[in-house]
C-alpha cells in the first residue's frame, strides 16, 4: 500500500474513511463511496469515503433526536460530564497535533506550519467551551407586583452542523463544542474534501467518552445529503458555513420548518491604508490575511484600499512580499502557500485572473497557474496583485477565494469608507494608521462584523465570529457562540396565592364568583 510521510509519521493510503453513528465506524448501508484526491498530487488517491445514504441520514437523526428527548445518559443535564468529555478532546487533539496536521496539509493543501497552528486552535475552541458547559446561567426578575419571572437556557435540540474545508478543524470546533456544551446533540456533515480531518475530530471524541449518538457524521455531497439534513423535520437548529449562494439555498430550506440557522458566509474584505500607517506593517498584514491558506478563506483581506500618497510604495513592496512566498509540497517545512484545494477550485480563480487581465487592470504581481516539476501536478496557483482596480468591477465586488488582490486607491477617509462598504458583504476589515481616533471613527462606519486595527486576521478565540448583510447571521466563538445553541424560556410564578387579581378581571367579575 502506498504511504505518505513527514518526520516519524507516515500515512498509508488511500485512508478508508467511514461515518461514525451510534458511537461506530459504519459502512454506508448502500455500499456507496467516493474518493478523495491529494490536491498538491492529483493523480494520487488519498482517501475512500463512505457516503450516507438517506437510511444512514435518518438513522443518525434518530439516533441524537432520543439521544436529546430522552436525555440518555444524562446528556442534557448533566454539563459536568459534558464538560469532561470536551476538555478530554482537547487534550487529545493538542496531544496528536503533529500527527493530525499531516492529514489536514494532505487533503486540503495547507502548508503543514499552518496546520500545525490550525489543530492547536482546534483543541483550544475545545478547552474554551469546556469551561463554559458549567456556566450557562439563567436569570431571574422579580416583577412589581410582586411575582417572579424565572429565566431558562436551555439547549436548542438537534443540531445539522455543515462545515466547510477550507479551516476543516477550526470551522468544525466552533460549531460542535459550543453545541455539546449548551447540551445539544449533533449531526455533522463535513466537507467532501477534507473527510480525515473530521475522522479525526470524531474519533478524538469517541475516546474522549462521547456518549452513543451523541454526534453523528455522515458523508456525502451538499446537493443531496446536505439538503436532505437541512430539510429535516427532527433538525432543530442548521449550523452552516460556506458559500453566500449555498446559505441562501439553506434558509430557503429551513424556512419550511421555521427552524433556527446560523449561517458564516463569504467575504469581500478590506484593508485599508491610509497615508500615516507603517508601511511594512500594513503589508506583512495584507499578505498574511490575504494569502494565507493561498487566499481560500472567508476573512482573506483581498481588496487593499490605500491612499494615493503612500499608493506606489505600498504596492511596490506588496508585490516583493508576495513574490518571496515559498509555493510547493504542503509537508514541506519551507512552503509558505500549498496548493488550490480542487480543480474546480483553479478553474474559478484563474477565471478571476483572466477577467482582470481582459479588463486591462493594471497588474503588478503577475502570477497565476504554475508549471514545471511538482506544480505539474497540482493546483498551484501563485498570487497575482491587480492595482488601480475599478471598485464596481467584478475583481472588487465578487469573492474569488484564492491568491488575488484587488488594489484600489483613495483620496479621502469617507471615500474609504464608501468604496469598502459598497458590497454585498460584511465580514471582515483592516484598518492600518497610526492614530487611534482615526481607527476608532473609521471602524465604526465600516459595516463588517470584525475590524482589525493594525492587523489582519487573527481570531481569539474569547472573541467572536461573523459577518453583516450578506456575510451571514449570528456569532460564532466566545460567549455569543455558546448563546446560539441556546433556547431561552420564561417561567412565570406566582407567589401571592390571591384568587383576586388584577388581571384576572378584565375578563371575569370577580365579585361576583
């Protein structure tokens, strides 16, 4: 059997990758499989993939819907067991970070440096949410007519969760620990290009002791599988992130049973450079931001709005930044940006990189598909930088997700302003200047859910996640994560024992009884 390695690790493949029901590794009960391919290596086969069938879909449903309604095994109310449980798959996963990190560079393209940095922030979503499992609080007013309004939290039910590959261990993290500690239950769907890195989260919690159809995963493609979970009648509450299109798709979806949806969609995000920022500083930001992940991120900073008098220097040293990016095999400690995830994906980014070109942009970073040696075998795509970009233009309005930025220059703050907030969406921004004023005025007319001062995308855990218009609804990470799995419920009590209440008389003579 073939094998790939990096340091004392090595992975025979392809990997049979099962779904995981009822506590088990189980065959689809259609014997159906699809397979993925090593995107740096396309002729090589690294992963067999159990596809769910609707029998398996509905199996899994079940199976968390008695989980929930039956509070089995204390499941519901017991959050120091559930605490336990997602403290121990913390650990585990901090524990086999290296390991792991090899299956997440192989099957979705990330240089192993970022995936190594990708499950640690995995485990620490984990550990972050245990510590919240024994703190969801209620409330409780006491009214003036002396009564008492007592305030539940109580867990929203069953969860689809759909995550996508993009962040394949982090995306997954924000949406199953937070639903396991407000005592929820879940079935997850995974992306079909990143399969091992959820075997590899369903398995950390299996060891962790997970109870039996606590967590479901099942396989299969978005059009089919995805849509019949979504459109579930036993599904309480959808978790999805992906595409802006596909999240429309989900609310339609949901909307037939009223259901509840967090939806973490895409991003035209900003960076804005005005005229005092440090220059150097703004550009390793752009670069990291922008490229990291080879610019396939819903956050990636991928139109620079910069003022005309720093205009010149900044692109200038951009473009030499983004040149020196060390591009090749994922498991190699040097590469700096891996491949595109799929061929599909390529094809829509070099589409991207041909308009700009045919609309006579000015280009200066002139990348695009790579050829010779090991990028003949792959989706390698190195970045490309257009300047002078018109901001009504397709380069500057639509999301690409792939290494291409779009430079836009400005003459004034509320011109800025203007061209960063006419777009469909509203995730993310950056703000560079030296003066703190400036930052403070500027990021509170920017219409995105994150504002960066001096920096690009770093996501604290303790913080939040999530966009305005359309970039999605609802927050993921930090305590306003957690309040998405929650229910809220009022109990009203009576203390005063009176058969004569006020109320009570606008509909019956009380007298008079």
């Amino acid at each position: 059997m073939p094998s790939v390695s990096y340091g004392k690790y090595t992975l025979e493949i392809p990997v049979r990758v099962k779904l995981f029901i009822d506590g088990e590794e189980v065959s689809s009960s259609k014997g159906k499989t699809f397979t993925r391919e090593n995107p740096a290596h396309f002729d090589q086969t690294i992963a067999v993939i159990e596809e769910a069938s609707t029998d398996d879909l509905n199996k899994a449903v079940d199976l968390a819907r008695e989980v929930f309604d039956k509070d089995k095994y204390g499941w519901v109310t017991n959050y120091r067991q559930r605490l336990r449980i997602i403290y121990k798959t913390a650990e585990i996963l901090r524990e086999e970070a290296e390991r792991i990190a090899v299956t997440v560079a192989l099957e979705n393209g990330m240089p192993i440096r970022q995936a190594k940095a990708h499950v640690l922030a995995a485990a620490e979503i984990f550990e972050f949410y245990a510590g919240l499992a024994d703190k969801v609080y209620g409330d409780s007013i006491v009214l003036s007519n002396g009564n008492v309004s007592l305030i539940f939290k109580e867990p929203v039910g069953v969860v689809a969760a759909v995550s996508p590959w993009n962040f394949p261990m982090t995306q997954a993290a924000r949406k199953i620990a937070p639903a396991l500690a407000a005592g929820c239950t879940v079935v997850w769907k995974p992306a079909s290009y990143t399969p091992m890195s959820a075997m590899e989260i369903y398995r950390a919690l299996a060891r962790a002791g997970l109870p039996k159809g606590v967590v479901n995963v099942i396989y299969g493609p978005g059009a089919t599988v995805g849509n019949e979970l979504v459109r579930h009648p036993r599904i309480d509450y959808v978790s999805f992130t992906g595409e802006t299109t596909t999240g429309k798709l989900i609310m339609q979806q949901a909307a037939a049973g009223i259901k509840r949806v967090g939806l973490e969609l895409g991003g035209k995000n900003p960076g804005i450079v005005f005229d005092d920022a440090n220059i150097e500083e703004a550009v390793r930001a752009i670069v990291f931001g922008g490229l990291r992940n080879t610019g396939q991120a819903c956050g990636a900073i991928s139109r620079v709005l910069v003022h005309e008098s720093v205009h010149e220097k900044l692109v200038n040293r951009l473009a030499e930044v983004s040149k020196s990016l060390v591009i090749g095999e994922p498991l190699n400690d040097n590469t700096d940006m891996g491949p595109l995830v799929s061929k599909a994906q390529e094809e829509k980014v070099l589409g991207y990189i041909d308009f700009g070109k045919k609309a006579g942009f000015k280009v200066a970073l002139d990348g695009g598909k790579l050829s010779g040696g090991i990028y003949d075998s792959g989706y390698f795509v190195s970045p490309v930088i257009f300047d002078d970009v018109d901001p009504k233009s397709r380069l500057a309005q639509e999301e690409i997700f792939g290494p291409v930025i779009a430079v836009i220059p400005f003459k004034t703050e509320q011109e800025a302003i203007e061209i960063a907030n006419n777009v469909i969406y509203g995730l993310t921004a950056s703000i560079f200047t030296k003066d703190p004023a400036k930052a403070l005025r500027v990021a509170r007319k920017l219409q995105a859910g994150t504002v960066w001062i001096n920096d690009a995308y770093t996501q604290p855990t303790e913080g939040i996640w999530g966009g305005y218009k359309q970039s999605g609804i609802g927050r993921e990470l930090g305590l306003y994560g957690l309040e998405e799995f929650l229910e809220i419920k009022q109990v009203y009590v009576d203390t005063t024992g009176s058969l004569d209440r006020p109320h009570w008389r606008t509909v019956m003579k009380i007298d008079k009884l």
